[in-house]
C-alpha cells in the first residue's frame, strides 16, 4: 500500500480547479496566488513530469502550460498537453508562452489547445477567461 | 522554495519522511501488531508530498530506483524509533530489484548502518511500470531470501501484481488491495475475489494482508473469510515512528 492515498479519486470539492505548468517560479506563483484569491483551487507544476504525474493522479477544470520548460531538462510542454488530451479531451487549455509564432501557435491548436497566449497576461483577463471556458464546461 | 530540480530536492537527505502503519494479526485473541509497514511522504509543501505524485513523477524521470534507495535510507533513519524486535515493511518496485545491481549491496550497509538486521526487513514488492528484467528481478529475489528478509507482493489484484508477479515472487505475505476489501461486508463479488486469494496463499505458506481496512464490518468479513492479517485507517492513521512507538498495544 505505498501510494496510501487514494487514486483517481474524483474530487468532491465544488471549488474549480486548475494546474499550472512553468518552469519559472517567477510567473507561475502569481498566476496561482490571483486565481486562489479567485476561490479556485490552483496547482503548480514546473516540470513536465511532475505535472503528467499529478494528471495521471488528480483532476482538474483546466490547464494553464507553458511549451518550453528548458530549466530543468526534460519532456517539454507540447508533450503534456497531448498527453493530457489523450485523457482529458475537453478540459479547457490555456498556453501561455513568451514565444508565440504563427507555427507554434498552429501546432499548438492541432495538439489540442484551446487558447494561445503571449506573456504576460493581465492576470484578470486570464481569470476571466478561465471562467468562461469552465462556465461554458460544466453549464 | 529551493532552487534547482525537483528530483534534487526529492533526493536531498531529509527530503523525504517515513510514517508507519501497523499490520495487525487477527488470529490471536488479543489484537496483536504482526508488522509496521512504511509509507512514504515528499518534501513538504510539494505535489510530490503525495506519495502517488512522488512516484509518478520518478517513474517518467527515469529514477524511481534513485527514489527508490532514497526512502529506503529515510525509513531506516526513522525505523530507529520503533521496537528493535517488530518487522518492518519496506516497498521497493521490481524494476529497482532487477536492474539495480548494487541495491543489495545498498540496503545491506543502510541496514547495518542504521542497526536494523535484514531479518527483520519486509520488503514489499509494487510495480507500475513494464517491462523489467524477470531473471535480474529472480536473482535480487533470492539475495534477499539468503540474507533473510521475507517478501510481500503488494497491491495483490491491481497491475502488474499478477499471478505470474506471485509466481515469480512466492511471496511470505499476500497483501490485497483495499478496492478488493472496502465494501466487501456486503458485496458477494468482493468477499469472492477475497476468499480466492485467502485460497491461493495456502499452499504457498503465505500469509494474507488486508489493505485498507476502514469499516468493522469489512474487518468481521475478512476475519470470517480465513484472511489473518489487516491494516487499515480503521485502526488510526499512519504515524512517525515515535508517535507510533507510544501508541502500539502491548505485544
């Protein structure tokens, strides 16, 4: 019993929850700490990973990636958020990248994005419009 | 938060705690702690805190044997704390005894190190990830046996913990997954599956643990179902090993 605590437990709590994935500590706490303010309950992982491991493990109401995650090495964003389409077809997912091109953002879309953004973002408008992608989920 | 990756910061020593939960013998009259398993938790404040987290996440890095040598170094440490005589359970994934060459060498020096002799050692086999090197995993099997630590194939019914993993693994305990034993008071189907095993274990000369324990009724059925050992949050949480030490029943 070493993974003592329950798996694929679908969480009971009504609050929206939301994963964040950014190497950059710098960019993705504020994220967190705005839409927690925001009453969602909002994660942070800053390797690939980390966050395939907790997709595999918990659900969420959204995503919020990054594509590039040279820090630490590693699989990069596009990967995750494949992967995450292979489980999660319709949860909204937001990337947010300093590198956005008309390639990347292409590529991105055919990957399974549904929103491409440049940082920064105001954070209200990012807020604003994951509340709208997760309205118009569960409504 | 610390600088540098997370898997640094999962293999800095001290990184990662050990909490304890004990087996409990349901055949004597008195309930008596057959063993303490231990269970492990990431650095605090992580999303690796959570053990399945931890474990994903050194599974898709390629280090699980890393994390693997990591916990059991801090159990060790914290295993101090317990009653030098009581067994102690230590999960290690198949893929760690089989490609892993040095752990035996490993784990006999940490035991010795930290003064546990290997006849007291458990070790408690998962596995999440094929495939793996079936003659490496036999060989690091029998290591184990000679020196006297006795195997459990954990999460028995689940995955990789197959019939052929018990063949390969005959292992001293059967340890059942807690999907097989929660409910299983008023579920036919459940009490089936449950009884099979108990079954299976016999000629094995195996020993048979039910995970997960949480309601007295699910205890009563099993106890009836010839299962003698039991662990579970219906005899309290997972505790540090001091905590634990206070809170064991005479034995």
């Amino acid at each position: 019993m070493q993974y003592s605590a329950r798996v694929n437990e679908q969480n009971p709590d009504p609050q929206p929850s939301l994963l964040i994935l950014d190497d950059e500590e710098a960019i993705a706490y504020p994220i967190a700490k705005y839409f927690r303010s925001q009453g969602w309950r909002a994660e942070i992982a800053t390797e690939a990973e980390e966050a395939e491991a907790l997709v595999e493990h918990r659900r969420y109401d959204m995503f919020i990636l990054d594509l590039r995650l040279s820090s630490y090495g590693g699989a990069e964003g596009l990967e995750v958020l494949r992967g995450i389409r292979r489980s999660n077809p319709v949860t909204p997912v937001v990337i947010l990248s300093a590198f956005v091109s008309d390639e990347m953002e292409a590529e991105a879309r055919r990957s399974g994005a549904d929103h491409v953004l440049s940082k920064p973002q105001p954070l209200k408008d990012l807020a604003g419009l994951a509340a709208r992608l997760v309205g118009s989920q569960l409504g | 938060m610390a600088s540098g990756g997370l898997l640094d910061r999962i293999l800095e020593r001290g990184a990662l705690r050990a909490v304890f939960q004990p087996v409990f013998d349901l055949t004597s009259s008195q309930l008596s702690v057959h063993y303490v398993e231990s269970l492990i938790r990431g650095p605090e404040g992580e999303s690796v805190e959570a053990p399945e987290i931890l474990f994903g996440y050194a599974r898709r890095k390629n280090a699980t044997t890393a994390v693997d040598r990591a916990c059991v170094e801090a159990i060790l440490l914290a295993a101090r704390d317990l009653p030098e005589d009581i067994l102690l359970g230590i999960n290690i994934h198949a893929s760690t005894l089989a490609q892993d060459p040095e752990f035996l060498n490993f784990l006999g020096d940490s035991a010795a190190l930290y003064g546990t002799a290997p006849s007291r050692l458990v070790m408690e086999i998962v596995e999440h990830a094929p495939p793996w090197d079936v003659a490496g995993f036999r060989s690091g099997l029998e290591c184990l046996r000679a020196i006297g630590v006795r195997i459990a194939l954990d999460d028995i019914g689940l995955g990789h913990s197959n019939y052929m993993m018990i063949l390969e693994c005959r292992p001293d305990y059967f340890k059942i997954d807690h999907h097989f034993v929660a409910g299983c008071h008023s579920d036919f189907h459940r009490r089936a599956v449950l009884a099979s095993v108990a079954e299976l274990a016999r000629p094995f000369g195996a020993r048979v643990v039910a995970e997960g324990v949480e309601a007295g009724e699910d205890l009563e059925a099993v106890r009836s179902l010839g299962i003698g050992l039991a662990q579970g949050w219906l005899f309290g949480p997972a505790l540090p090993a001091a905590e634990l030490s206070k809170a064991l029943p005479c034995r």
